[in-house]
DNA sequence: TGTACATCAGTGAACGCGCGTTCACTGATGTAC
DNA sequence: TGTACATCAGTGAACGCGCGTTCACTGATGTAC
C-alpha cells in the first residue's frame, strides 16, 4: 500500500472495494460504513464526499457486480455462438462462475435487500443481464416444437432459480452444511437433465 | 390480549412468536432481541430467564421451524405412497408450501446465518427432514435403469436448488424483482421438465 | 385453613459499544493572471 | 516563474440512538407443615 497525503486520490473505488470485501466476509449484514471507510484508511464522514450513506455504498456495489455480471453473461452467450444450445449452457456456467468470482458482488446484488428499483441506473443493468438469459432461453426453445413449447420466461426462470439454489446452498460454504458434490458439477448436470426433459439434448448419456 | 399480571406465563413461546414475526417482517438483520422483548411484552432483561441470548432465541425459531418442516415432508411422502414419483412430487410441494406459510421460520432456518451444527438437537432435526428428500429421490431413482442412475443425493440436491431458488428469487416478493409466473406453477413445472430429463415421466405432454 | 418460606419469573437501571450522520474546520490541489 | 485564490477532499469532535447484556432487586406463585 503506497503511502498516501491528505488526499487519497481513489478513495470511491478503494471505499467500494473495502464493502466488497466486508459483505464477502460478514454478509450484508456484518458490513459498516465505518468498518469499510476504517478498511480505506479515510474517516467515516470522508464517505459522505462520495456516497450519500451506507445503502448508498452497497447500491453501487451491485450496480458494479451488475455490470460485470451481464458482461459475462454476453460473453458467455456470444462465445457459445451459433449454437443455441452451446450458448445456453455457457451462460448457466457464466453464472456460477460470477458468484464464485465475484461473492461481494454477488451477496451485494442478491442478498443485501437493496431494490433494483432503487435508481434507473441499476434497473437498467440488471435488467440487460436478465435479458441475456432470457434471450439464450428464446434461442434455445425454439428448437422445441411450437405446440409443447413453454415460454422461454419460464424456462429461464428455472435456470436461473436452480442456479441461485446451487450458489446458496452449496457453493457458499454455508455454515454447516456441506456440498454432497461440487457445485458446478451439480449445476452442470441439473442443467443436462432439465435440457433432456425438453428434449433439446438426447435422451441418452 | 388478556390482562397480565407479573407473570406472563407464557413468554417463551411468545418470544419465539414474536421473533417470528420481526424475522418475516424485516429480515433475519432487522430482527433484535429487544423489539422482541418489547413485542412481547416484557423487559430485555426477561428474555434471559428463558434464553442464553439473541442467537439462541433464533436458533430455537429454526429449530422449532425443521421439526414442522420435516414432519410435514413426512406427511407428503406418506400421501404418495406408493408411487414413487407421487410421494416425490408431493415432497417437492411440501417444500414450497412450507416457505410459504411459515417464512419466518424459513428466514430462520436457511437465511439468518445460523449453523445447523450449532446443536446436536438442530443438526437432527434438520437431517431428519433432509433424509426425507433423499428417501424420495431414492425411491424413486429405482426405476432408472442402474448404470445411467445418478446419485439419489445428487438428485435431491437438485430439486432442493431449484426449489430454494425460487423461493428465494419469485416466492418472496423480493425487492423490485416480479415474478414472471406464480411460484407454485413455476416449481410444478421444472421439476416435472427434470423428471422428464431422467426418464421418469413420459416424454409427451 | 393459615402461615412461613423457597423458588421462580419478572423489573428497571445501568453499562459500554459501535453505529450512521452532521458540522465547522483545514490541508492540498489546480488555475488565472 | 510566482502568487492569490477558489475548489476540492479530507479531518476530528460531537450527536443521539438502540443495541445486547449484567445486576441486584422484587412481586407472584407454589408447597410443606
């Protein structure tokens, strides 16, 4: 760490990183404002120079970890490219990969109660990232017969909800509970299988 | 609310109750001992006579939460017997049943940040009710042929994934995020999309 | 039935703590001339 | 190049607050005789 004057010179990103790593480590919940500005090297009220508080902080917090994770999503989607198939299942293991990558952002966007209505600004980029998904979904179903297609909201609502159920439940090392199996096994083959049910993989191994 | 004197008689379980209710309304964060106290009632202190302090009044919340849990995944295994696939199905609509109606015992159980290993007691009850998930799963993995079978467990951590991610993402009226279908169907239908994937239910609508 | 007494389940005051936030301030930096 | 000055980005002290927890206490209850 560079010796510093009275005037930090970065202290927005280094305030923004301190959060990160104090979500990671306690959880939305364990995060100060104070701890974070202390973890700077910079006073409480030095915060209010580039923050409007605390929810404030967190907020930007995930609207950065938003913004990373849809350019991971896209990158997943367009590396899978032009196969529907290949580029849905890269974005489900983009997804995963984000939250082991990324847990401070991860906990920031999905656990730390902040709305993504708070500003247009964070609406807007969660909803490109969903956007991805969702089109990968589009993409993929329409390799279904039109008549027994479920829409592709639905089918990417499930992807998402066993991936957010993996990244809980099993990749976080959840205080006493242990992972029967390596999370991104789990979520690659629960994937596999839900694509066999709609018929998009074959049925056999 | 009857009139008191003194004593209150029951405070015990009113303090769990009011846990409960602060849990579900406000997050496991938001919940604090002396609202809880006060909701109740009573002093602070009064809370002491009956617990060791605010993390074993919210252990015993879970606790008492994995008991109706695991009786009630009980209860649906039984009501599908003896179909396999019946007794699963019923399992995996216990589990969102669960979440809904008691969510601040859900809160508890799964989101305050409390270990399942804090109490020989907890850690029971909380494997009772995961050795009914897995019963099912292996039950009903009998009928997959043995030697493109996967692990009953890897088979139920699924299906807990995806039911705790959509408890978590579309159950909850998760801030600013709506929920593209009701969770109910949303639940239905991925697992029955799963099942098909591994062969258990006929590939036809 | 009455009384003495042990036990139980509360009270209320106090504690030390860290929190988020505010305020007047001051040191450092950049710019105009 | 030097100087005056506006602007910016910090400081540090203070605030009011609610928290979890402790302690000596006291009112209520139940039981033995």
């Amino acid at each position: 760490m560079p010796k510093r004057g009275y005037h930090h010179g970065n202290l927005k990103a280094a305030l923004v990183d301190a959060a990160l790593q104090l979500i990671e480590q306690k959880g939305p919940t364990g995060f100060t404002l104070s701890e974070a500005a202390k973890q700077a090297g910079v006073t409480p009220a030095a915060v209010y120079r580039h923050f409007e508080g605390r929810e404030d902080l967190i907020a930007e917090a995930a609207r950065q970890g938003y913004e990373v994770f849809a350019d991971l999503m896209e990158y997943a989607y367009q590396s899978g490219q032009p196969s529907a198939l290949a580029a849905f299942e890269a974005t489900g293991r983009a997804y995963l990969a984000f939250a082991r990558k990324y847990p401070g952002h991860y906990i920031a966007m999905f656990e730390s109660g902040i709305s993504v209505n708070r500003t247009p600004e964070l609406a807007n980029v969660a909803a490109r990232a969903n956007e991805v998904l969702e089109k990968a979904a589009t993409d993929l179903s329409e390799h279904i017969p039109e008549e027994k297609r479920p829409p592709a909201t639905m089918f990417s609502a499930h992807i998402w909800a066993m991936s957010h159920g993996v990244v809980e439940l099993f990749a976080r090392n959840s205080p006493g509970r242990a992972s029967p199996f390596p999370p991104d096994d789990l979520l690659e083959t629960g994937i596999g299988i839900y694509l066999r049910g709609l018929g998009l993989v074959p049925p056999d191994k």
